[in-house]
C-alpha cells in the first residue's frame, strides 16, 4: 500500500514538474512526505513490500 502512494506520487510530481510550477509545488511537498514517511519504516525495520 505504501509503496504504491509512494510510485504514484513520483508520478504526479514528475507531471507536476513538467506542468507547471504551482502544482509542481505541492507535489514535491507531498513526495518530500512519501520518502520521509518511507524512511521511517526502513529505520524502524519493517517491511514495505509485501
């Protein structure tokens, strides 16, 4: 589950990118949040895959 949030945020950050400045502002934000949020589980040693 957490590892597709993360894929399809890269994707709408990516589109964000090429869109325009605005979107690919809030985009970044929340991909910011997904690798944070992925790091936590990697330190705390628990699976993201399934």
């Amino acid at each position: 589950m957490l590892w597709t949030i993360f894929v399809v945020l890269v994707v709408l950050w990516l589109l964000g990118l090429i869109s325009g400045h605005v979107i690919g502002g809030y985009i970044h934000v929340l991909l910011v949040i997904a690798i944070v949020v992925v790091l936590i589980r990697i330190i705390q040693g628990r699976k993201i895959l399934k």
